[in-house]
C-alpha cells in the first residue's frame, strides 16, 4: 500500500485579514499627515513675493462687522463701503496677477537655464496659486452681493488698475525730470569752473608784455603830439 503523505492544515482568523488592512490604512493615514505637516511648515517658510495685502486685511475686517449678526444695523459697514472695499481688493488683486503673468516666462526661462533654484521657483508656483485662490474668492463676494455681478465688477476694476498705473508712470516721469535738472545743473556748473580753472592756468606769451607797453607808449605820444 501506498504511504499517504498527511498534509499540514493552517487555520486563519476571519479578523486576519481585517486586521491587516487596519494596519495597512493606518500605516497610510500616518504617513499623508505627516507629509502634509512638512509640506504645510515648508510653504509656511516660504516668503512672498509681494508685501502684505492691505486691501484684503481691510475688506476682511469691514466683513466681519458686516456679517456680525450681534452687531446692530446702524454699527455695521454700508453695503456702499463694502463694495468699495471690494473693489479696492479686487483692484489690487489684479495688479498682482499682471505682474506675475509678466514674470512668468522670466522665471521659466531661468528655471530652465539653472540661474534659479527650485525654491525661488516654487515661491513663485505657490504665489501664483494664491492669486487664484484670492481671484475665487473676489467672485464669490461679488456674487453673494449681486449675482452676475463679477463680469462688470472686473471690467471696472481693471479699468482703475490701468488708470493708476498710468499715473504712477507720470509722476515718475516728473520726479524723474527734476532728477534730471539737478543732474544737469550740478555738471554744467562743474564745467563751468573747471574751464575757468584752465583758462586761469593759462599763461601769456613772453613777447606779450612788451608789445604792450610799446603800444602804451605810442598811444602816449600820440597824445602829446596833438596837445
């Protein structure tokens, strides 16, 4: 007779393979919290490109009050005021977005090039993910004050950010002129000393004293003659 080879039998829980998923999800959820840690301290030491946002700051505080239901009516801001305010944010917000769309390829180029490194170019990535978020949220205002509201409201926001571009140039052209005046002042007046310096340093021919005084005496005797 054949010799049967008895087999080895391995019982497992029904909580075995739960368990390991357990293991496995909370080995997950460890690692993306603490990954989003670092990432949030890395972004929170990364500094902006632009200074604080003082539009912002002051809408921020005037909706406050706004949207403060214990405030009574006659203590909270206008709805006038807090559509000025918002357009003074939006405003700004769309300066800053026509500046970093100028800078974009600049940075690209030399991010490309290897003239930047990695962090200066994320500072940029980050602040161009900021402005979006800040253009959302500009929308969003103007939609919870009057819907369809946005279209118009970034026409006219536009429109004041090209008007005050256009007046900061010309103040600084005049600024620039009189820069220019005082430059133009301070070297004409220095050539004019250093030319009379030269001409001071210069000195007459030696036969030059004695033709005058022969002419004097000529002139002298002149003089007698017709006395």
């Amino acid at each position: 007779m054949d010799e049967e080879n008895p087999q080895s039998q391995i019982n497992i829980s029904v909580f075995t393979p739960i368990i390991y998923l357990c293991i496995l999800l909370s080995c997950f959820i460890a690692f993306s919290v603490i990954y989003r840690r670092r990432r949030v301290n890395n972004l929170a030491k990364v500094v902006p490109i632009f200074e604080e946002n003082h539009s912002a700051n002051v809408y921020a505080f005037l909706n406050s009050q706004y949207s403060d239901p214990e405030l009574p009516k006659d203590q909270k801001p206008h709805e006038k005021v807090m559509k000025a305010a918002l357009l003074r944010r939006g405003v700004e917000a769309i300066r800053r977005s026509l500046r970093l769309k100028e800078a974009e390829p600049v940075y690209k180029t030399l991010y490309q090039d290897g003239l930047i490194g990695d962090d200066v170019f994320q500072q940029f990535n980050i602040q161009l993910k900021l402005q979006e978020l800040e253009i959302n949220e500009i929308v969003q205002q103007c939609e919870s004050f009057k819907k369809n509201w946005a279209q118009s409201f970034f026409k006219v926001a536009q429109e004041i950010c090209f008007n005050e571009a256009l007046r900061r140039r010309l103040y600084s052209m005049s600024e620039r002129k009189v820069d220019l005046s005082e430059v133009w002042e301070y070297y004409a007046d220095k050539s004019e000393t250093e030319v009379a310096k030269k001409i001071d340093s210069i000195e007459p021919p030696s036969g030059a004293s004695g033709v005058e005084v022969s002419s004097s005496k000529a002139k002298k005797n002149k003089n007698k003659k017709k006395a």
